[in-house]
C-alpha cells in the first residue's frame, strides 16, 4: 500500500502538469464533439465570418497583398449530400490598393454523419476530388437557432485537431449575449478562445 505522502505527491505532480499544459496552450488530444445533425437547407445561403483562427491560406500574403477581411461564405446545395461554396475576402497590398479574394470549393458529406462533417475540396479538379486528394475538414461543433429566414443564425465550424476554427454569422456583428454564450462553447470544444481573431473593418 503506497504512503499517502506518495500519493499526494503523485496527485500534486498530476495536478500541476494539467495546469502548465492548458497554461502552455495544449490542446485535447481527443477530437471535438459536432453537433447531433445539420439540416442542410437550413445551413446554405450567405455567411459572414466573425472570428477565425489565423490560417496559412488566408493569413499568407496572396500576389503581394495582406491577410484577409470582411470574410464571407456562400454555401449552395448540390444534391442531397453535396454543396458548393464560394469564399469571398478584401486584401490591401503596401499602397492600400484593395483586391477582391474569390475561391470555389465543393464540400461533400461525411458518411454517418448526419451531415454535421464535411470534406471540402477547393482543387477545382474532378479526379483530385474524386480521390479525395486536396480534402479539407469541416466540422459542425455548434449551431444557433433558426432565423426568421428558416436558416441556422450562427455556426461554429472546425477541425479534429483543433488547428482550424471559424465563427459565423448571418449578419456582420454578434450581439453582445451571443459573444459571451460563444466563448463558453469554444471553450467547451477544447479550444483556447483567445486563439479567435477579428479580421473584420
């Protein structure tokens, strides 16, 4: 039988490395729940990107110009398991001169999923996609109630490795109260919430 000494200090030492991994930003090795089951119809039409966490494709300089803003999403649906997307951003290069950023991308459900996952593709080349070649992850983790529009009003979308994180909205700016309620879930997914930035202006 160990001496409680040994005990406490094992519980001590356990405690502690829970401590400094969330202190040193580790993220939970076992992947985020989505939600339960994403109606598609009610998930298509116009997003507006409120938060992300900064990625290398749209946080890397593209042909001289900065990192992207004013971020929005169109989802259209294809057929019963498949939607389009169209991402649109603002750049400035050095001069303040401003480009238009647009990417096609075709997302297609994951089997068993209830449609709350998604492989996205934005190869644009039909055997790449076909392979699976160029598949991007997109998990459902969050959903708000449904507008007057019969559309889901925000989404929290990301990935099994936590490495990918939007949230969006129907409009341009998030209430106060639905700020708040969003951090709580972010950091219920397992995500560090100071990881999210704006890019909006």
């Amino acid at each position: 039988m160990r001496h409680p000494k040994s005990i406490f200090k094992v519980l001590t030492l356990y405690l502690l490395s829970l401590s400094l991994s969330w202190a040193t930003g580790a993220k939970p090795t076992n992947p985020p729940e989505t939600v339960e089951s994403v109606d598609l119809n009610k998930y298509v039409g116009k997003w507006y990107e409120i938060l992300r966490i900064p990625n290398n494709f749209q946080d890397k300089k593209k042909h001289g110009y900065k990192e992207c803003f004013n971020t929005t999403a169109e989802y259209s649906k294809k057929d019963a398991d498949k939607i389009n997307v169209l991402n649109t951003c603002y750049r400035y290069n050095d001069q303040n001169e401003e480009y238009v950023d647009t990417s096609k991308a075709k997302g297609k459900v994951v089997e068993g999923s209830n449609n709350a996952k998604l492989k996205v593709n934005f190869t644009g080349l039909s055997f790449l996609e076909w392979l699976g070649i160029g598949d991007g992850d997109y998990w459902i983790l969050g959903l708000g109630p449904v507008n007057e529009s019969n559309l889901y009003s925000w989404a929290f979308v990301g990935s099994p490795k936590r490495d990918y994180g939007w949230i969006l909205n129907r409009t341009r700016h998030l209430a106060p109260d639905q700020e708040e309620s969003l951090k709580v879930l972010i950091k219920e997914k397992g995500y560090d919430p100071a990881s999210f930035k704006s890019f909006i202006k």
